[in-house]
C-alpha cells in the first residue's frame, strides 16, 4: 500500500533535484523561476514520503522501524529542514545531495523486508526514547553534510578558487553558523535520547544495547567537546568540522551499525 505514494514522492524528489540543477547550472529558465516553485515538488514530495512512511511503519504488531524504514525516516526529516532552509537561504547544493538520497533510502525501504518491529505495547518513555533519537540522529547527520560542504568550501578558498560550489553556497560564515546551530539542536536531542534511555530501559548496558550505550555516550562526548571548545576556545574551520564527522561517524556505528548487527547477522 505505501509503494503508490512512495514511488510519487522518489519521482517528485527527482523532479526537485533536476530543477535546482538547472538553476545551480544557471539555465535561463530555472533562474528566472522563483526558489518556491522550483523547490514546490520537493515539498510535495515530503507529504507522498511522509503518507508512505505512516502506512509502512504502522503495524498491528507495532511500529516496524528496521534499517531502512529508520534511514528513510531521517532522510526525510533532513529534506524536509534542508527545503526550508532552501526558501531563505542559498542552500541547494544541499538540496541536490540530499534529495536523491533521500529517493534512494525510500527505495530500500520499498524495496526490502523489514526485521525490527516496536511492539504496540512498548512504554510511552522508550517510544519517546526512540523518537527523540531520531531526531538528533537527523539533526547530526545535516550537521555531518554541512561540514563536508565548508570542507570543500575551505580547500576551494586556501586554493584561491572562489568558483564552483563556492559561489551557489551561502557565505562561510552562515554556512559555520548553520552548522552548529544544527549541533547545538541535536546534541540537546542526543541528550535526551541518553537520560531518556537510562530512565525507561531496564538495562541499557544490556550485551544486545552496550555498543550502541558506549558509541552515543562517546558521540555525546564529542559534540559537547567540541561545543566547548567553539564556545571558550573559538573553535572553527577544520578542527569544527574533523570534531563534527568523528562525531558522527560514532553515532552513525552506533544506530545503523548495532541495527544492522541485530537485524541482519544475528537473527540470521
């Protein structure tokens, strides 16, 4: 049932990506056309996305939130901010990353089984715990995107080439300071997930939960370290951005590596 509204919003979020290259390319047409519209299949897209996503996930044993259901959930979260920012702000080079990976995460999702399921009767405060968790996930994961873009924004400019990328980018100073306002939002999410966790899970060192325990803990570290380090020591450019990918490189083991243990080898 989700396949119909799925495969319109892969089409949609397509169809946005090919408009916002053509105004990147700086085809006639697509910059004489106002952001909105050209962004308008993209918003269309999130509420296909969003209707396939509610009838793949609700079940009558519960919530099925595998692998590829979770990545086609964040994907969506992460458009969906991206698109906003993409009305005010000069950001569709994140958009044209962002929106096909987004397609590709609802295929998956489409496409393959689901081995994870929330059961309907799981508590209120581990439910809370999951979607909070999701949500920073999401927040973290833009924040690792960004810091890949000023990355590539900082080579070009030590090269002295300000063309290219540079010049459909926001200034490096906005895109800084979009990156740790995304950081700020999902490390006070990725707080919750942990304190929520330790109070509704009965063990959440438990042997099928400790790597993911110790892998957020140590992600929690960094980001707060590195919030720190911005806040006291004015921390910026590479050492933000070498602060923001290690971070959520371990993040990333720790949701999508101890699922992908737990669903796929271990039940297998």
């Amino acid at each position: 049932m989700s396949s119909l509204p799925g495969f319109i919003a892969i089409t949609l979020y397509l169809v946005c990506t090919l408009g916002l290259i053509f105004r990147l390319q700086e085809k006639p047409f697509a910059t004489q056309t106002p952001i909105l519209l050209l962004l308008a299949p993209g918003f269309a897209a999130q509420i296909f996305h969003w209707i396939a996503l509610y009838i793949s996930l609700i079940s009558e044993q519960g919530l099925q939130l595998g692998v590829f259901n979770a990545a086609s959930v964040i994907g969506a979260i992460i458009t969906l901010i991206i698109l906003l920012m993409s009305v005010q702000r000069q950001t569709e080079v994140l958009a044209v990353m962002v929106l096909p990976l987004t397609a590709i995460a609802l295929i998956l999702e489409l496409t393959l089984p689901n081995y994870y399921f929330l059961p309907s009767d799981t508590p209120t405060g581990i439910q809370i715990h999951v979607m909070v968790s999701i949500v920073a996930y999401s927040l973290l994961g833009m924040a690792a995107l960004m810091s890949l873009i000023l990355a590539m924004q900082n080579r070009q400019l030590h090269k002295h080439h300000p063309g290219g990328l540079l010049h459909h980018l926001p200034p490096l100073q906005t895109m800084e300071k979009l990156l740790f306002d995304s950081i700020i939002a999902g490390f006070i999410g990725l707080s919750i997930a942990l304190i929520s966790g330790f109070a509704f899970l009965d063990d959440i060192f438990a042997q099928h939960l400790v790597h993911k325990t110790v892998l957020s803990i140590i992600a929690w570290c960094v980001f707060g370290t590195l919030l720190t380090g911005r806040l006291i020591l004015g921390w910026r450019g590479r050492t933000a951005i070498r602060w923001t990918l290690t971070g959520f490189a371990s993040l990333m083991l720790a949701y999508f590596g101890s699922k992908f243990v737990l669903e796929f080898l271990i039940s297998s």
